[in-house]
C-alpha cells in the first residue's frame, strides 16, 4: 500500500477507503475510493471504471492511485519549507520573484 501523507489540517492519520463496488454495466465496472482524515470528516473521492480483457484488468480510471496521489499533493509543496512548533516558515521559494512563473517579467 502506498503511503499517505498526515492531514494537512490537523496533522492526523489518513486512512484509504473503497467505499462501493459497482456491478458491471455493459461490460465495465465501477470502485469508488475516498481518502481522508476521520478527525477532520474531510474527504477527496475518486472513481475508477475498468474492465476485464484476456483475464486482466485494464483501467479506463484508477481510482485508487488518483486518491493518493490527489491527497498526497499540497499546494505548499512548490516551496522550500521549515515547520517547526510555532508553524510553518519559509526558507525560499522555488518561484522567485520577476520571474514569468510569478507573473512579473
């Protein structure tokens, strides 16, 4: 199993759910995957739809790696940061500033 990042709220343990399993319709099927924190009741759902050919199971969406990958990703994670006690402080952005990136030429 992949590893999960701590809630970036609160900073607790996120937990990796399928939540339902879908029948096939027309040949496809069907999982839904939520990631989370059960403290904080906050949730990222993704789907996944795939089917079964030759034996294998081939995905139209993978559901369970766009959770973790989804809830993996911080937005803060383009910057060079310290967090200690008091919070988060910032070493050094990787946008530096009168760049195009930052929107100044």
């Amino acid at each position: 199993m992949e590893v999960l990042r701590p809630c970036p709220f609160c900073g607790g343990e996120a937990v990796l759910e399928n939540t339902l399993s879908a029948a096939a319709y027309k040949g496809k099927f069907s999982q839904i995957y939520r990631v989370g924190c059960k403290a904080c009741k906050f949730y990222l759902r993704r789907d996944s739809e795939f089917y079964i050919e030759n034996g294998e199971v081939v995905f139209n969406k993978n559901g369970y790696k766009d959770a973790i990958k989804a809830w993996n990703t911080r937005s803060y994670d383009k910057y060079d940061l310290s967090i200690d006690q008091y919070g988060v402080k910032f070493r050094s952005a990787i946008v530096k500033e009168g760049t195009e990136e930052h929107g100044e030429t």
